[in-house]
C-alpha cells in the first residue's frame, strides 16, 4: 500500500470513529505528511496505557494512527494524538478564506491542517513559545505562504479579528485576549483542564483531564458549550491553582452539559453559575 492510501485509510477511519464533519477536515488529513513534523524515525510513540514504545522501523506508515508522537520525550513533549487534536479542529467549523489563530503550534503538524481547509486565501497565525518548536514549525511549513509561525507567549497574544482561535493545550480559563477577540461569527476552541488522570498516563506529559470548550460569539453575547472530554499538556501562561481548583470543583460537580453560555458581564454567582470565575462565567442561562 502506497504512502497516500495509508494516509487516506487513516483520515477515513478517524472520520468513523470519532464523527468528523468537515470534509475539508478529512481530505487535510489525508495529505498532509506528518513524518515533514516528527523528526526522523524510529519515533518514540504515546498509547493508552502502555506509555512510549519505539516503532519497530522508521516507516512513516506507523505515524498514521491514534497516537501521540515524542518530539522531545525527556521534556514530555509530543505532536498530540489526531484523535484528540482533529475533534478540536471539527468544532471550529472552519471555511476557505478564513484567518485561524493556532495557539500552541509545537512543530506545526495541525497547522498545516489548518491550512489546508482555510486554503490560500486564508491565513493561519501559528503561536508557539518553545524556540526549538518555532524553528521547526517555520522549516517544515515553508510551503504554506498563508502561515505565519510567530514565538510568543499564547496565552497573551492579541490577535485582529480572527474568524477562529484554536489552543490545542490545557487551560484552567479562557483567556481574557482570547475573549476580547472575538466578534460575531467567530469562534474559540479550548481544553479546560483540572482534574488528575490517575495511573501510568500521569507519568507522560497528560496529567490532567478536563472537556473541551467551544464559544461562538454571537450578537447578543457568547453561546458556549462543552464538545469534548480531553486529557492535554499545560498551555504555559493559561493557568492558575485558584481558576484550576474551580474548574476541578465544577467537573466533579457534574452538569457540564448544561453550559449553555460564556458571560463575561459583572454579576454575582447564582443558581445559574456552572463555573464563576474572574472576568468570565460558564452559566447555564442561554444567549438572548
């Protein structure tokens, strides 16, 4: 079997089980070389629960499964599993010709993704704090002109107008520049995570579990709700013990489902507070 059959394989079976919409999603997996990303093989790749195995050769056939791939495993780096990361993508809803903020790019793998479905005439603005990982990013995306690979600290980066932002690491909170960026029409992705993942997996890199976020701002305010359940590395600077033992709090608690909107107005916390933090609520009252 060729290099894109296996590919192709892949993106279909990801497409089955985890319910993958976008078609521009599936055909983006189905192309991208995710061996340009990882560095040279044999890799070092993440299963549930084993931990790291190596792959018994440096085929690029083994990249193309539900697995995580070390980039530095002695700093519990990795390119996260596409099981994880492309649900996260499905639920931006991307078009062609939209502008993507990636917060938390690593070496640029889901970027490429990204640029693939918003295509030429959009644009990706790749965030990335590890200077090893942006001095990859840029090399193996060099044939994307729509991509910008940009080192900063994500968590504080204000972005103009963008159509979506997608942090593929864990936060305690929505950031406030991620929220001041939107306007009607566009989306926020992001894990929130607190709670400990206990066993084996707390040993490699993905100690804390949590759901994934998605806002769509609307006219009359920001419609939220949880897609995903997750269990991410940290994203530096979007973190802090007092909104980590909130948040933990509220997903023991239960009702995550219930969130029906992202409120970002002064008020007191009421019976309809899912999770009331510093300049954000997580409530359960719907958009007007």
């Amino acid at each position: 079997m060729t290099l894109d059959a296996v590919r192709s394989r892949f993106a279909d079976e990801l497409r089955a089980r985890k319910g993958l919409r976008s078609e521009a999603l599936v055909r983006a997996l189905s192309k991208v070389e995710r061996e340009r990303f990882v560095g040279a093989g044999p890799w070092l790749v993440l299963r549930v629960p084993e931990g790291y195995t190596s792959t018994p050769d440096s085929s690029p056939e083994h990249l193309y499964a539900d697995v995580a791939v070390a980039i530095d495993a002695a700093r519990l780096m990795n390119n996260g599993a596409p099981g994880l990361v492309a649900p996260m993508i499905d639920a931006l809803d991307l078009r062609a010709g939209e502008r993507v903020v990636h917060v938390g790019c690593g070496t640029g793998y889901y970027t490429a993704i990204l640029a693939e479905i918003v295509g030429r005439e959009g644009r990706v603005e790749a965030i990335e704090i590890e200077p090893e990982s942006v001095a990859r990013a840029r090399e193996s995306l060099r044939g994307y002109p729509q991509v910008e690979v940009i080192r900063s600290d994500g968590s504080r980066y204000r972005a103009a107008s963008p159509d979506a932002i997608l942090v593929t690491a864990g936060a305690t909170h929505p950031r406030r520049e991620w929220l001041d960026a939107l306007a009607p029409g566009s989306r926020l992705v992001v894990p929130l995570t607190a709670v400990s993942i206990p066993g084996r997996m707390a040993r490699f890199g993905r100690s804390l579990a949590g759901r994934v976020l998605r806002v769509v701002a609307e006219p009359g305010g920001l419609r939220a709700e949880f897609v995903e359940t997750v269990g991410i590395s940290f994203c530096h600077g979007a973190r802090d013990l007092d909104h980590e033992r909130r948040l933990r709090e509220a997903l023991v608690h239960g009702g995550a489902g219930t969130v029906a909107s992202l409120r970002r107005d002064p008020h007191e916390p009421d019976a309809s507070c899912w999770l009331h933090g510093e300049g954000f609520c997580l409530s359960t009252r719907p958009v007007a």
